[in-house]
C-alpha cells in the first residue's frame, strides 16, 4: 500500500513537468505575473514545510543534535548540487554554448528529481500524512521551476514539443528515485533519519537562495508586495495543512 502512495504520487509530480502545454496559449507578459506570485507562494510553501513537518518529525523520531548537521549538509549539498549540477541559467549575451546547455540542464534536472523522489518514498515510509505533506511541497516548488525548465529548453533550441517530452523524462527520475529510496529504507531504517534534515535542508536552500531572492529584484512595489503577500500564503498553507493532518 505504502509502495502504491509512493509511485502514485511521484508519478504526479512527474506530470507537473508538463505544466509548459498551458504557457501555450498565454501571453509572455501574463505568463511572467503568474510566475512570479508562484514563486512567492513556493518559497512561503517550502519554508513552511521545512520548518512547520519535517524538521519537526526528524527531531522527534531521533531527539538528537545530529539532525541539525545534517540540515546543514542538506545546504551544502543543494548548493554544491546547484552550482555544478543544476545548470539553470545561461548568459543572456550568448556566453555559453546554448546547445550544450539544455542538455546539462536535462542531466541536472533528472537528478534533482530523483533526489525530490527519495524525499517523497521517505516521507511515506514514516506515514502517509507526512508523504502528502512532502509531495504538497514539493508540487509547489516544481510548478515554477518547471516552467522555467521548459522556457530554457526553448531558448536553447528545442520545439515546444520536444521540450515537453525531454522535460517529462527528466521528470521521471523521480520515480525511480523513490523505488530505490523504498527498498533501502527496508534494509536501513536510518536512512529516514538522515534523509529528513537534509531534505529541510534542501528545502531551505531552495527557498533562500533561490526563490527569495527572484522576489527583492522585482522593483515594482506593488508587485513585490503580492508576492511577499503570496509568500506568507505559502507559509499559512503549510501550517493549515499540518492541523488538518496532525496526527
């Protein structure tokens, strides 16, 4: 049953990589307001469930000073990921190789999603409220980050059509990365406890370095204050989500 959670929800998170089709039929301009109040909401969310589900979890399950360095090797390990794995961005003056780039970009984003895979199966492992939770949080962050997936793409040269179905397979990494995380949790139950922090850590990461920030470059106040608004949102989501499914 647990197996069936798993693979059901990160098959979902893999269809949000397909979110693109509905760019299709909208303007750039609107596409970049919906973008950016997503972004808020994303990085409230990820906040939130770092701080208000899992950290919280972890401590209880090993009441240990251990879970907080492993929350900061989750930092150090999505920052080291980010910089030489997860190339996301390219000069807009043409400095890199923009070919090569979307295809780093696909490498990079696989892995993040088997790793967002591993999260989900240990989350689940632990209880299904927490699994939902985590797959909630991890839906939030992907929204956005797959839409800039699927505009890089673009840039780079593939059709709309084929920076779906790359970006769809990327996606796919997820899944096995959850089986894999499944069958080790069988065999090493402290593989939950180290996976949790570094999980927080992660979503704290992404949230601080780089969500947040996309926000203080917005000069518009009115627009920098949506987002602010749709941040504390995210974070109010969270928290209603965590009575709704306190155990």
């Amino acid at each position: 049953m647990t197996l069936a959670w798993i693979l059901t929800s990160t098959f979902i998170v893999s269809l949000i990589s397909l979110v693109g089709i509905f760019t299709l039929a909208i303007k750039d301009k609107l596409l970049h307001k919906i973008l950016f109040g997503l972004i808020g909401f994303s990085a409230g969310a990820l906040i939130g469930g770092a701080f208000l589900h899992i950290l919280p979890e972890a401590l209880e399950r090993t009441k240990s000073v251990l879970v907080f360095y492993y929350l900061i090797l989750g930092i150090v390990l999505f920052f080291l990921m980010e910089r030489y794995f997860y190339w996301r961005h390219c000069h807009e003056e043409g400095a890199c190789d923009v070919h090569a780039f979307t295809y780093l970009n696909l490498i990079g984003d696989g892995f993040h999603n088997f790793i967002d895979g591993m999260v989900i199966a240990a989350s689940f492992v632990i209880s299904i409220k927490l699994g939902i939770v985590t797959t909630l949080a991890v839906i939030l962050h992907e929204i956005p980050q797959e839409l800039g997936d699927f505009g890089v793409l673009v840039y780079g040269g593939f059709t709309k059509r084929k920076a779906l179905l790359f970006n769809f397979f990327s996606a796919l990494m997820s899944m096995a990365g959850a089986v894999v995380a499944y069958f080790i949790s069988d065999y090493a139950r402290g593989f939950i406890n180290f996976i949790l922090p570094l999980t927080a850590g992660g979503f704290i990461y992404i949230a601080t370095s780089d969500l947040i920030p996309e926000i203080h470059k917005e000069s518009n106040r009115r627009r920098s204050t949506l987002a602010f608004v749709a941040f504390l949102f995210g974070i109010a989501f969270m928290a209603i989500a965590k009575q709704i499914l306190h155990d």
